[in-house]
C-alpha cells in the first residue's frame, strides 16, 4: 500500500494554508489531474464531496468524507484535515493536513495513504504515485504563493 509523507516549513499561517485545503471547490482550478469537484453536504467539520480525476486514458470518480478541527496545545497548535475514501475505487484511501504555528510560518505535515480495489489500477497509478504527491504538493504551495503573496 503506498504511502508518502512530506513536511514543509511555508511563509504563511496556519490559518491561510487551512483554508486554502479545505477550500475544495476550487481544486480544479489548481490541482493537477482533479477534472471535477462536488460538494455533496457540508456540516460545522465535516462535509462529503464528489472528485473526478483524469490521468491520461483514466478517468475516475470517488466520494470522500473530509473532517476537520483545531489541534490541542500539546500537539503544536494548528489545524488538522483528514479526508478519507467513501466509495470510488480505493480499497483504502486515507490523507491528513496538520498544520502547526511555527514563528510567523506554518508547519505542513501532509500524509497520503491508499491502496486501489483494481489490480490494473494499482498498477499503473502505483508507479506514479510518488510523482503525483509531489506535483499535488506543489500545486498547494503554488496556489498558496498566488493568493497569499
């Protein structure tokens, strides 16, 4: 099951680098391979949302439940975003956004872990998935840079 982890020490606040996540409507504007996003319900810190995403030949659709809520003092502050598979085709599909004060920085600790239900899927998508975290990463930090600088 792949899995990739990233840290980055970003000149905004925990506070503009949360938003701009949980900003999910906007993800087609920015973030490579997202074609279509829906917003199904959203709630005080939770909302279920519909992607479509396109990889040259592939087109898939899967849900999501993304939850949110601050972080307690005893873990460095900040803001955490978990999002997790709610039907599509992940046999598990699982990312967190922790996001930590850090002097007049932030603190971005990006997890993603998941696993598709198809063979062939994992098969071609497995091979690039660290590339794609990376590209998906540098398309937050691009926009960040686009709307906070």
């Amino acid at each position: 099951m792949p899995t990739h982890k990233e840290t980055q020490l970003l000149p905004f606040t925990p506070q503009q680098m949360f938003d701009l996540v949980l900003d999910v409507e906007k993800y087609p504007e920015f973030l490579p391979w997202c074609v279509a996003l829906r917003v199904k319900r959203r709630g005080e810190s939770e909302m279920f949302a519909d992607m479509a995403v396109g990889f040259k030949m592939l087109r898939e659709r899967y849900s999501s439940h993304i939850t949110w809520n601050d972080l307690p003092i005893e873990e460095g502050g900040g803001y955490h975003i978990h999002i997790k598979d709610a039907g599509g085709p992940f046999k598990f599909l699982e990312t967190d956004w922790k996001f930590h004060p850090k002097g007049d920085d932030v603190e971005l600790n990006f997890r993603i872990d998941f696993e598709f239900s198809s063979a062939l899927l994992e098969k071609v998508m497995g091979a690039v998935f660290t590339e794609a975290a990376h590209k998906m990463m540098k398309a937050f930090v691009s926009r960040a840079n686009n709307i906070y600088s």
